[in-house]
C-alpha cells in the first residue's frame, strides 16, 4: 500500500521505515528541509539502535523517501499517518495539537480518492472527531475517514516493539478504514500479534491509560524505595517479590530516580487535564505527577548527603544524562533535576553520556562534559551513576579509586550491589537500599 508519514520525527521516522520495511510504499514528510536533507544524504537525526541501516536499505529498495512537498505525497496515498508533536501546552499541561489541527488542514487539501487519515501521534480523546471535522470542513467532497492508530513504542527498542508488538490498537468507526488498517499491519498479523479494533476514542483514551499505568508502576516502587530504606529493607527483593505474581509481573518495577522522556511526563498531565475537564478527576495520576516531579529533585538531596552535606566548591561527576540508555533523548530527564539542585547548593558538575551530550549542551551550558567515564570521575568528590548506558555497567573500581578525590559512589540506578563495592573501599549509597552501605 501507498503510506504517506506527516512528521519525521521519532514515531513517524520509526514507524515509516518500518511500514516500508513490510513492504509499503512509504513518503516521510516534514516541514524542516534541513531535516530532510540529511534523511535524504543518510545522515539520521535522532539516536536509536538500528534505524540507520534500516532507512539505509529501504531507501536503497526504493520503498522509503523524504519530501517536504506533502501535496503529491498525500494524493497518491491509501493512508495517510499524522505523526507531529503533541508538546504539553504551557500554563495548564495540556496536550498542544496545534500542529495536528493544522496537519489535517494541510492534508484535505490534497486528498483524491477514498484515503484514510490516521492519528498516530498521541492524542487526547475527542482528537479524531476534531480531525474529521477540519478535513470535511475543507474538503467536503472528500472521501476520508479517519482513525485513531496509537504508538507504543520505547525509545531504545522501537524497532522491535514495532516489529513484535504486543497488540495493535485501532479506532475506527468506518469498516472500510478499518480493513485499509488490517492490510497496512498484515504482515504483523500473520506473526500472531493480536488486532483490537474499536471506537475512535477508546483507541485515544487507551494510549494515556496504558502511559499513566505504567507511570503508576514506577512512581510506586520509588516510593517503596523510600520506605525500604528507613526501615532497612532491599527494594529489589521487593520488586522481585512482587513482580512474580504474574497479576502484576516484573516490568517497570526497577527503583530509580524517577521517570522522564518523551511520554510519560506529557501524557500524565494530559490524562489529569482530560479528566479534569469531563469533571472526573484522576486523583491517583495526579499524585503520580506530583510524586515524580519532587523526586527528581529530591535526587540532588540524596548526594548531597551522601557527601556527607555539603557540596559547595566540590566536583560532582555524573554519569549518564538521557532519561534512559539506547537513546539521546533529555526530556524531561532527571539529570536536569539533579544538576539544578547540586548547582543550587554551590557544585560543580562534571558529565558523560555516551549519546546524550550534544542535546544536553543547550539544556545544561553550565557544567563541564567529559570524554568518557575516568576522564568524568578525574579529581571528583563523587561519582553518580544517573542513566544504566552499558558502558558503566563494568566500570574498573579500583583506577576510579586512583583518580577520585574522595571515593564516594551514588548509585541511582542500582547497577551494583552494595558490598561488592563497599568491599574496594568506598562509601557506596544506592536507591532502596540501607543509606550508605560501608562494608563491615
């Protein structure tokens, strides 16, 4: 089938090159010719495992190319994906739709034919009707249905969740975009990944049902984190104690310094918003929201103390920026967090990221950025592991002993297990664990 992709981003580059990839015929439009000329040189703008060499041999195969010109695009399609950003708006957090209101606006003006348009940025429910409006309003003699096709992808394994998903999801109220859909994801059908098509808006409101579960799940081993350690518990017996009972399961059960990234962040405050306005409040999201928010803060504390209070004039290296490993993604990061609060009590602050640096410069001017993990931990008063990148998950303890200036390890990740490294000789303080563990 013929796809256009409005947006080349993150979901509509991932997604467009995997549609080309089964098979399809597959335009990625932006708006930023920048953009497209380095797709259309090779050169990727994001970081995620694989996607180079996948655009590089569909677009070898002739079944992937990059326009800024959506009108040729858009009226050869069978479907058309609307892939832009849906940034929280300012003041009251609200998914911003700007730029789908005005994708679709763009779009019905070029239809030709029966086309479906399908919502595959995240968007709050009622979107799709809104949508359908835009385009009937300006081309009513089109023939257009549209759909709600939510994405669940991970950054750092999009490819896969893409190409092995646990479910499809699509909201249609049209039988015939509902089997446009159906030929589109065939090629996944045929490997058994289960199809549930329903209404439009039960597709949207899934999306932030699923995100602000899974929020839920992290913001609730973090707060168990907490209690483990004043009362002298493991957090990750715990989590493991809990997640074998398979009406809960392991995933996102890992302790850390809370959550950021692209999704979870925007789409919570979405959901409260959303709920907010149809006069039911999600309490339980909104604490989430809360509870994540002054934990990303309370992060800077929790190093604070373990340099035993004070911070003013020392060198704090950290290692890791991005919200998470295999991506250069820094929104929302618990890094910004950090750094703010151990600048805000007089530190200095030393990084490496093995990906993220170039999108953290903008973001974080004021700290120095190193070229790999010992030049980082060089002279430093303490070292914190921030984000689980494998690179630091078998770092030599004894040279950083060497180049340190106090031997003094935060481990926000729970990448190590206490003894191991109080045994060589450091003041090792973990999440969820007993506060700086010293070996006896």
């Amino acid at each position: 089938m013929k796809i256009a992709m409005v947006g080349s981003g993150y979901v509509g580059l991932v997604s467009g090159t995997c549609f080309a990839d089964f098979g399809h015929s597959v335009v990625c439009i932006d708006k930023d010719p920048a953009k497209i000329e380095a797709l259309n040189a090779g050169r990727i703008p994001i970081y995620e495992p694989g996607l180079e060499a996948l655009v590089a041999d569909n677009v070898r195969q002739g079944r992937l190319t990059f326009t800024t010109a959506m009108r040729d695009a858009v009226a050869q399609a069978d479907a058309v994906f609307i892939a832009v950003g849906t940034p929280s708006r300012r003041g009251d957090g609200f998914a911003d739709l700007s730029f789908v209101y005005a994708a679709a606006r763009e779009i019905a003006q070029s239809l030709s034919g029966f086309t479906v348009v399908v919502t595959k940025s995240t968007v709050p429910v009622g979107t799709g009707d809104e949508v359908e409006r835009i385009l009937r309003e300006t081309a009513p003699d089109a023939e257009v249905a549209v759909v709600s096709n939510p994405e669940f992808l991970r950054e750092g394994a999009a490819i896969s969740d893409f190409k092995r998903p646990d479910r499809i999801v699509i909201g249609a109220e049209d039988e015939r975009a509902a089997e446009v859909m159906r030929e589109i994801y065939r090629p996944l059908y045929l490997n058994a990944a289960p199809i549930l098509v329903t209404g439009r808006r039960t597709a949207e409101l899934t999306k932030y049902a699923a995100n602000a579960f899974l929020a839920t799940k992290i913001t609730f081993i973090n707060e168990i984190a907490d209690l483990c350690e004043r009362v002298g518990a493991n957090v990750q017996e715990v989590a493991r104690g809990i997640g074998l009972d398979n009406r809960i399961g392991a995933k996102f059960l890992h302790a850390g310094p809370g959550y950021g990234g692209s999704c979870f962040p925007k789409d919570t405050l979405a959901l409260v918003k959303t709920a907010q306005d149809a006069g039911t409040p999600v309490r339980l999201v909104e604490t989430v929201v809360s509870v994540n928010e002054s934990r990303k803060r309370a992060m800077a504390r929790k190093i604070i103390a373990a340099c035993g209070g004070q911070v003013r004039g020392r060198t704090i290296a950290l290692l890791g920026l991005t919200f998470k490993p295999n991506t250069d993604d820094m929104r929302d990061a618990p890094s910004l967090s950090i750094v703010a609060g151990l600048q805000d009590a007089g530190a200095r602050v030393r990084a490496y990221d093995p990906e993220g640096m170039e999108q953290a410069r903008p973001l974080l001017p004021d700290i120095g950025y190193a070229a790999d993990p010992y030049d980082c931990a060089e002279g430093a008063d303490a070292l914190v592991l921030v984000t689980e990148w494998d690179a630091f998950r078998a770092l030599d303890f004894d040279r950083l002993k060497a180049i340190m200036a106090e031997p003094v390890v935060v481990d926000l990740r729970n990448v190590y297990w206490s003894r191991d490294i109080a045994k060589l000789g450091f003041s090792y303080t973990a999440i969820g664990q007993k506060m700086n563990a010293l070996v006896e």
